[in-house]
C-alpha cells in the first residue's frame, strides 16, 4: 500500500491527524518536451504546494518547480494521467498504476480544499474591523461554527466506515463464490474502489480536525499580530503625513527665496565645510583595507587625482558634452539621435518547426524569416562594442599600464552588456556590405566595418579616436545549432593600441549560448575565458566568465579576473557581471591557500576597497518593445546622409523589419538572398574559367580592407587600407557593388 495508507489509521481509531496526508510523497512521470517525453520525478505535497525534483537528493538545495494548489485544477485524464492547470501553464503528470493516481488525486484534492479554505480565511482575517472586541467575537463564532460541523462530519464518517466495511465483506465474499477471473478482476477493482473512499473520508475528518487545532491554537497570536500591524500603520500614516508638511514648507520657502537654499558653497582652496562632503569624496579612503572598518574623518582633502577621476566611472550619456580649454568648460550641443524606433509586432512563429531539420549545422547556412531577427546587421552588432567607448578615453590618459589593463579588461566585459535580453539573430551581412559610425562630434571617433567573406562569414572593423587610440578587428562568426541551445563562437582577435604610450592589447571573444529553443523562454549566456595581453609590456588579465549553474552559489552572469605585470606579480583583482558593472580591487598581499583542486594551491589575496571601473546605462523607457535596444542601438539604424551605397542602413528588408513590415521585409529578404546566390555563382564560373585558361585565379578583394600578417602576433587579418572617408567627402561612390 502506498505510504497515505500507512500514514492514516482506521476511522474506528482515534488520533486521526491531517499532517501525514499533506505530505504526502512519490514518483509521478512528468512531461518534459517532445524530446524527452515524461521523465521521473519526485513529488512533495506539502502545506498546499506540490513541488518536484530530480532526485530525493535534491530537496536539500534545488526545487525544479512548485504548483500552488489553492488556485491549480485538478483535472483525472485516461491510463493513469492527470492534469494540473496553474497561473496559465498545465502539467502533465502520470503515475505507475491506477490506484496509485487514485491516491495521488484524493491528496491533491484534500490539499486544494485545505489551501483554498486557508486563503479565503486569510483574506477575510485581513479585512479592516473598528473594533478588536468585534475580531474576537468573529473568531469565537468561526470556531464554535467549525467544531459543530466536525461532530457532523464525525458522524458521517462513522456511518462511511460501517457500510465502508460491509461493502469490503461482502465482496470479498462475493470473490471467494466466483471463480471466474473477469469477475474478481471487477471485483477489485471496486474493493480497491471502496478501500479508497474510506481513505478520502478519514482525510476529510483529518483535515477539519487539523484546522480547527490550528485556528485554535494560532488565534491569540493572530489577533496581536493584527493589532501591531495596525498600530504600525498608523505611525507610518503620522510619519508620512509629517514628511508631507515638511515637503510643502520647504517647497514654499524656495520659491519665496531660491538663492538661499542652494547649498554651501566650497572655496576654491578646497577645504571641507560641511558635513555631506564625507560622502562625495568616500573614495579618498583607498588606503584603507577591506578586511578594516574605516570612518572617514574631518581630515578629507578637496582633492582627485586624474587616475582616481578616471577610475570611477564617468557620467550618462546625453545631448551635451564638455570640452576643456585653458582651464574653462564649454559646453556643446551635440546632435540630437533618435530615442525610440518603431514597437515590435507580436508575430508568433514556431522556431522549432523551422530549425528541427537543422541540427548541427552552421547557423549562418540556415534560411530565417525576420521574424528570429533583430532590425540591425552583424556589421552594427560589432560597431556596438564602441558603446562605452569612454572607458577607452579614460585608459589613453592612464600613465600607469596596470590601470590602464584595469579599463581595457572593463571594456572587453562592457560589450556583452547589451546582450542579456537580446535573443534574437542579428542580419547575416551581405558580402560587401559596409557599415559607418561617425561620431568625431560626440566621442571623437569613426568607426568603419565591412564583410569581407561570406562563407564562412567574416568581418573586418576599423575605429580611430582622437582621443588616443585605435581599435580593429577581423571576426569570423561560427555558430551552430545543437538542438536545445545555439553556440555563436566568434574565431579572431581584438586589437587596441594607444598613441601616447604605444602599449597594444590584444584579446578575443568568448561563446555566446542561446539556450532554450525547443521549449521555454529564450534566454543568453556568455561563458569562457578572455585573456587579454599588452605586447609591449607583457602585462596580462585573464577574465572567467562563470557559465550559468542550477547548482552553483555565485551571482549569475559573474566576471572574474586578475591583472598581472610581466614577471606575473598579481596587482588588481577584477570582479563584476557582465550585464551591470566591473570593479577592480588592488591588492595589497598575497599568500598560498590551503590547496585547490588537482594538487593546486590556491593565492589569497588582500585587496584594499574596491573602487567601480564601468557600469551598465539604464536602457530606454519602452526598451522591452523596441528589440530591448540601449541608446545607442537605437540611433545605429538611424538614416545618415551621404553613407556608402552598400551600407547596412539602406538594406530594404533589414528597414522594412525595423518600420514592423514583417511580411514585406520577408520578400525583399528572399530577393536579396537569391540576388547573392547569384553573384556568387557568377564569381565561381569566372574562377573556374580562369583555372582552365591557366591564369592566376584572384578570389573576392574587399574594397576597403586588405589581408595582412600580424607582426605581433603572427596571424593572417584584414587591416584597414583607407580612403573610405576621404570618398565620402568626395562622394566617390563608383567602386561600390550594388548588393541590395
């Protein structure tokens, strides 16, 4: 018999108690997915929720799911299944034989009774009444009322028992006259029947006589709970209205005499007079150690250095900027950029039924309908890496190369912080196509990109600032579907190098994992390592991206990171998560740990208090319909003016999909698409022409890029050749390809 037998007595015994059946436990088979089917899974019933995990073993740290019953419905299907339908999503639940769903379907049921009473007696205690007396008369009422209808359902219960096991003797009687197997396999089942109603009575008695006990027990502190809640109510109530007063005289005052609420002016030899000066200048403290609680004292100077000023993060982005000159701030008004872009439709699409026959396989080979695409091309995806490009500014004026490795690492994390809502498929460019980001004005520097292959898909960037540095990559995108997730692997290095002191960094990318595409909600993941190296001093940071864990203790989306010089002395410890912030502690000392895994030991390293490097920007009101896109996302598609005939801004069906012509957008994607086909084949046949005549066969040369050997390190990538802006301002468009 299953455990709810063993837990409940017989209705003749005394001591019936409610709390075995709401614990009730087992193995049901849960519906999974179309790939797995129903998987086994242990279920607890308990204080109306029934939770599931993998294993017994796991209800000591992971709940895989949890159904209120109080709202569920319980719906008893064929063979053993049933049905739990709960805040809009059903389960689906299936046990090892009929009497076993029978059992679970009684606890279920009793459950929900208990929870629902439960809920609508809450609800009812929570109701507002003048006066306590009335709340004791209220309970007292409740109770005699329940304890009248436990002695009715007492008696019942009496009656259900005797006739219970009248009906259990007569058929078993009944089995011992009948030799035929057809008759006693009905007669079982109406005696497993019967054995089954009785059960469900002793849980109706026991779940009265549970309540009862509680409401019993529990009234007294439920009635001093209420009336210290209303007490705390209304001192909250004095307290806000307080507040209000104060709020309006002092609104009053400023308008009678603004120039006397300004604040206290700082003299410019910059001493410190008032008291909230401790809590701008908190960062003055950095010779405190973390393991040391330090007050800051009265003795705080009116000073930044340059290197803490830049450390700390800059301010928001918005339409003015400053410039210094000879020792004045003027300000600017930069050009206004579009804030919003048109809603997303809710187009519902099955991506399973499009990518089932495509596992394996390179996504870039896959045909998609714009409906798994985001309105801008891999081109504006890689021009989004510039979107904090000040800490780059900060990292040229940095005179020492540690920090300035501190600021680098902080922007190699930066770039993924667009990323974390961001799901869907970015354009594959078109081969040619080109992509231009001017923005001397704002943050003084142009960016260029171009793809330079199709297959495999590859693109070249080129950014110059002039404010001290140069950025290019060459990345070839490898991605491939794996049936419940899709990899997106970007092959190709990173290269940043500052003119003041000529320090080049160079580092990669790590794996991008869309998870959850047969069944669920969408959802990101970056994991890998990053190892980034300054070639001139050797100096290196190696940053973990922690992959996501059902089991692990760490803030998700973590970065880690230690920063050492060229005799591999650590300085630096870079913590944060790639979708918020990164901060950099310096560290004091260092000693061997106790030991680590495989025979390692592990450093231990003092660090004083860290200090903030980046931090994300709030995205845009609205962001969750506009494809989640930051500010500067936003402006990336945004029409400009005398930009290349092959820019990505022009791509009709990438600019239908952006104004929510999705369908429109789909044509013009198929034209463009056999469009290349066709260019390709073209190229091809001249190749093969060309082999056959003996002459020298020249594949595809990009118009702006040229392949080169890296004299650093050594590989083949494309480097920017220029002219590009010198065409524009000549408006030289001719050796441009028509691609659209």
């Amino acid at each position: 018999m299953n455990e709810l037998v063993k837990c409940l007595p017989s209705p003749t015994l005394p001591g019936l108690h409610f709390t075995c059946l709401d614990a009730h436990k087992g193995w049901l088979f849960k519906w999974t997915n179309y790939l797995k089917g129903y998987q086994r899974r242990w279920f607890v019933l308990s204080n109306g929720l029934l939770s599931y995990y993998r294993t017994q073993a796991e209800m000591a740290h992971t709940c895989r799911g949890t159904i209120p019953l109080a709202t569920a419905h319980i719906e008893v299907g064929e063979t053993c299944h049933l049905v739990l339908t709960s805040g809009g999503r059903s389960y689906h639940l299936k046990a090892t034989s009929e009497g076993e769903c029978q059992r679970w379907v009684a606890a279920l049921q009793q459950a929900k009774a208990n929870a629902t009473l439960l809920m609508h007696h809450s609800d009812d205690s929570g109701d507002e009444v003048s006066v306590p007396q009335e709340d004791r008369v209220l309970n007292q009422g409740v109770l005699k009322t329940l304890a009248s209808k436990l002695d009715d359902l007492s008696t019942c219960n009496e009656l259900i028992g005797k006739h219970g096991a009248a009906l259990q003797r007569s058929l078993s009687e009944l089995e011992d006259l009948r030799g035929s197997t057809d008759n006693t396999d009905k007669v079982k089942a109406v005696n497993e029947r019967a054995t089954l109603f009785r059960i469900t009575s002793n849980a109706m008695i026991n779940a009265c006589r549970e309540f009862l006990d509680v409401a019993e027990s529990h009234s007294q502190r439920w009635q001093k709970a209420l009336h210290y809640e209303r007490e705390q109510r209304h001192h909250l109530e004095e307290t806000i209205e307080q507040l209000a007063k104060q709020h309006n005289s002092l609104e009053r005052a400023w308008r009678e005499n603004p120039t006397s609420y300004t604040g206290v002016e700082r003299s410019q030899e910059g001493d410190v007079s008032d008291e909230n000066e401790e809590a701008e200048f908190f960062d003055a403290m950095e010779d405190s150690q973390a393991f040391i609680t330090v007050t800051a004292t009265s003795n705080i100077q009116h000073k930044r250095s340059g290197s803490n000023q830049s450390m700390m993060s800059g301010g928001l982005p918005g339409d003015w900027t400053e410039n210094e000159t000879s020792g004045t701030n003027h300000v600017q008004l930069r050009r206004t950029r579009r804030s919003r872009i048109p809603d997303k439709p809710n187009y519902s699409l099955n991506l399973w039924s499009i990518m089932k026959n495509c596992i394996g396989k390179d996504l870039s080979k896959i045909p998609m309908p714009v409906n798994f695409n985001e309105p801008l091309s891999m081109l504006q995806r890689l021009t989004e890496d510039l979107e904090y490009s000040e800490l780059l500014d900060r990292a040229a004026r940095c005179e020492s190369s540690i920090e300035q490795m501190c600021l680098v690492a902080a922007f190699s994390v930066s770039s993924y912080s667009t990323t974390v809502h961001r799901t869907a498929k970015p354009f594959n460019p078109l081969l040619g196509e080109t992509y231009e980001l001017d923005r001397l004005e704002e943050y003084g520097y142009r960016s260029i990109c171009e793809q330079v292959s199709h297959h495999p898909p590859a693109a070249a960037h080129h950014v110059t600032s002039q404010r001290g540095w140069t950025l290019w990559q060459h990345i070839t995108i490898d991605s491939k579907f794996r049936g419940k997730y899709i990899s997106v692997m970007p092959l190709g290095n990173i290269h940043l190098q500052f003119h003041s002191n000529g320090n080049r960094y160079v580092w990669s990318k790590v794996t991008s994992t869309v998870h959850n595409i047969i069944v669920g909600k969408l959802w990101i993941d970056q994991s890998g390592d990053i190892d980034i190296v300054n070639t001139t001093t050797k100096d290196t940071c190696r940053l973990k991206f922690s992959p996501y864990s059902y089991f692990s203790r760490d803030v998700p989306r973590k970065v880690t990171g230690v920063v050492e010089d060229r005799e591999a002395t650590a300085h630096y410890i870079l913590s944060g998560t790639w979708d918020e912030k990164m901060e950099s502690a310096k560290i004091v000392e260092s000693s061997q740990g106790c030991g680590g895994s495989e025979g390692k030991q592990k450093m231990v390293y003092q660090t004083l208090q860290p200090k903030l490097l980046w931090k994300k920007y709030p995205l845009p009101d609205n962001a969750e319909n506009m494809h989640f896109f930051s500010c500067l996302a936003l402006s990336l598609n945004e029409s400009e003016e005398g930009v290349a005939p092959t820019d990505s801004r022009l791509r009709p069906d990438q600019r239908l999909m952006e104004a929510g012509l999705w369908d429109e957008a789909n044509i013009q994607k198929q034209r463009i698409e056999d469009h290349q086909r066709v260019e390709r084949k073209r190229r091809d046949a001249q190749a093969n022409q060309a082999l056959e005549e003996g002459q020298d066969i020249e594949g595809y040369q990009p118009l702006w890029f040229e392949k080169r050997t890296d004299d650093s390190t050594g590989e083949s990538t494309y480097i920017y050749r220029g002219g590009y802006w010198e065409a524009k301002d000549r408006q030289d468009w001719n050796q441009c390809p028509e691609i659209y």
